[in-house]
C-alpha cells in the first residue's frame, strides 16, 4: 500500500498537458481482438487498468509492447480462453472482452468483473442484447459463458443507455451477419472514439453521440490492421480545472476537446469560476470563494457523475448551501465522511448531499474509497490549512497518470510513499 503525504494551502499555478482518456483506451483495446492482426494505439495513459487490460490480452495470446504512450497489439494468436476470476476481478471494465471474444470465436468464458464499489452495475444489459444477436448465455458458479456460431443482426432497445453495454454490443455486432440497430444508447465521446477505432480496421459503425447506433456486420477476413489516437481524457481535464478553483490557483490544460466539458464548464461559471476557452485549451483562473451550485449527475451530456465528487470538494468551500444529486450510482458518497473529516459540513440523505460551504478545510488523515473519491480528497488536502495524509492511492493509480508528478509541477507538494 502507499500513501500521499500533501501539503496544505496550495496555489497552482501553469501549464500541464492531459492524458488519453482511461475510458476511451479501455474499449478500443477490447476491440483490438476483432482483427486479428496488428493495432497501433496513441496517446495512451499508463495507468493500473490499462496494465490490467494489457495482461488480460496477454492471457488470451495477444503480443502487446506498451512503449511511453503508444500500444502495439498484435491479436493474431489469441484464443477465447477462460479467462479466471482473480484477473476479472482486477477491473470492472475487463468485462468489455464479452462482446470482441464472442463476436470473433462465437465463445467466451469470463468470471464477473471487480472494480471500484460505487453502486450496482449490473451485466444484464450485457447479456440481453447479446442474446438478441443470437447468442447462448449461461451463468454457472460465478462464470458467463457465451456461444453462438456465428452473431445475427438485431435491432437492440437498451432499456437503460449504459457504457459498458453500448461498448459491448457494437463490438460484437462489428463481425455479425447483417445490420445491428442499437436504441437508447450512451452518448459519451468515448463511444465515438471506439466507433472511430472500429471503423479504422474496417468495420461500418455509425450514429455514435447520438441515441442509435447502427452497425452493418463484416467478415472477418474483412477487418485489418489500423492506427488509432485516444481522445484526451475530459475527467482529468475536469479534475486539474476544479484542482485551480478550490486553490485558487491559474492552471492551464492543453491537449483538451472543450466540447467535451460543457456540462462542466457551465458550472464552474455559474460558481464564478474565471474560465477561459480556446483551441485545444482551457485556462481557469481561481478569483476568490466560489458561490454555491446545484448539481445533479446524468448521463452525458448530462453533468457526469465522475466529477461529482470533485465538484463536492469545491462547493465544501463555497459561499451558501448547495445541493448535489447523484442519480447514476447510490454507493458514490463514500468520500463525504472523509470530507467531513478535514472540517466540511455535508449531509447526505438518500441520493442527496446538502453541501454548506464552510470558510476553511483543515489538513487530516483520509482514505481514498474509489478513484474518482481519491480524487477529490487530493483537491480538498491541497487547498486545506495544514497537512494531510491520504491511504489507498492505488485507487487513484487507476484513473490519473502521474498525478502527483502533474500536480507538484503545476505547484503542489504532494510525495508519495509507502504505508
């Protein structure tokens, strides 16, 4: 285990680059399965669940060379292996092989996944679509198996516009007989990349960023080898934007697609946030107490919940009473009790947060629950009077490239060390 030791009363201030998005690489090294040939993948982050996705490659027979930011993945050799529990339960999204597997062997054999605890996540969705497409699904002993001889098109109603089943059915569809019509399905600009990926080996997706999707299947011999570029990851822009709010610092982000941060963006403002958008940057100038904001998470482009708890490390310090809605998952307060702990006055009830801003956070020792929990008390220790220790920073590991790299350069004082 390791830990942050941070110090207190910090201002940012300059210049970092973002990373590639975490959740857009995820899904395209999934589907690097499909084409049974060589992938080139840019702007990739190095973080603890890419790793976890690289060696679940390499457990099913994929080479893969991991250079700086760049994957090459050469998925000629992969075999639909089973694929064990103590690897699944490594990462939630490990189960984003469902789809690619099936798709390209017509079996797979996948324990059910782990990941951060934030609320149900079921794999339902999953499975009822890729039923729809004609496959066998059984679950046994904690295990899905999946069959089919060859995936059918279907027209797909998702009743929920979940990610992760999104990701999965335009995987599997890429390589089924016929056209695949998908309904109510997420938004997110990571479906366009992966739509973008799955296009550059030869598949014919289309309708991602919008609420249907439609894909005309392919034959296998049909998809070849591609080069591909993560889209910068919105979360760890939206991050180091609030990290120069509650500091009141003046950060500049580059490397950012802005139209990816509106539900952000408007928020930040309507707290009095001094933000500034240009191509391919944003800058946001800290300027004093922040007023209060009612937020409530959607899906995109709804406000997302991966910035809830950031923005609740924010408001913990703003002028009035704000309230916070989570309506996405119903475990993702875990980071309140410790925000009360640095001096923070929140008061949950149900899937609402009633936030009074208080004049000051006082240095202390906290526990990082989940990524996205860990993130939020790294902002809330940097603004604090006096120091803080934060545990379980592989949680954070998971989701930030760097992070205390990025954030000592724009400022802070944050070290790493050993429990």
């Amino acid at each position: 285990m390791q830990k942050f030791m941070i110090a207190g009363s910090s201002r940012l201030k300059g210049t970092i680059r973002a990373s590639g998005s975490k959740n857009a690489t995820l899904p395209v090294l999934a589907a690097s399965i499909l084409n049974a040939g060589k992938s080139v993948i840019r702007e990739v982050p190095r973080l603890v669940d890419v790793l976890v996705m690289n060696d679940l490659l390499v457990h099913l027979g994929a080479k893969v060379n991991f250079d700086r930011d760049i994957i090459e993945v050469d998925s000629s050799n992969i075999q639909p292996v089973e694929i064990s529990e103590d690897l699944m339960r490594r990462m939630r999204a490990s189960n984003l092989v469902l789809g690619s597997l099936l798709g390209r062997f017509g079996y797979v054999k996948i324990a059910y996944p782990g990941g951060c605890q934030i609320g149900s996540r079921p794999m339902n969705l999953h499975l009822k679509g890729l039923q729809l497409l004609g496959a066998t699904i059984q679950e046994k002993s904690g295990y899905i198996i999946a069959e089919a001889n060859r995936l059918t098109g279907a027209e797909i109603h998702l009743d929920l516009p979940s990610v992760g089943a999104t990701e999965n059915l335009m995987m599997a569809a890429v390589l089924a007989d016929g056209v695949t019509i998908i309904r109510n399905v997420a938004k997110e600009p990571e479906l366009v990349n992966l739509q973008n990926y799955l296009n550059s080996i030869g598949g014919h997706v289309r309708g991602a960023g919008t609420d249907t999707i439609k894909i005309e299947g392919v034959r296998p011999e049909e998809l070849r080898p591609a080069e591909h570029t993560i889209i910068p990851d919105r979360i760890e822009v939206g991050t180091y934007m609030v990290a120069a709010a509650i500091t009141g610092g003046d950060v500049t982000i580059v490397n950012v697609i802005p139209e990816h941060l509106d539900p952000l963006l408007a928020k930040l403002r309507e707290a009095g946030v001094n933000v500034t958008v240009g191509n391919g940057y944003v800058r946001v100038l800290g300027n004093g107490r922040v007023k209060a904001v009612d937020i409530k998470t959607m899906p995109y482009p709804g406000f997302p919940t991966d910035m809830q708890p950031q923005m609740m490390a924010l408001l913990s310090l703003a002028e009035g009473t704000s309230v916070i809605t989570e309506t996405i998952f119903e475990n993702r307060f875990k980071h309140v009790g410790e925000l009360r702990r640095m001096g923070a006055d929140i008061k949950v009830e149900g899937r609402t947060a009633i936030v009074k801003g208080v004049d000051r956070l006082s240095g202390a020792c906290v526990e990082a629950s989940d990524l996205r929990a860990g993130a939020s008390l790294i902002l809330a220790a940097l603004s604090a009077e006096g120091g803080s220790v934060l545990e379980n920073v592989q949680h954070i590991d998971r989701g930030y490239d760097r992070s205390e790299t990025k954030y000592n350069a724009l400022g802070g004082r944050i070290i790493r060390v050993q429990s």
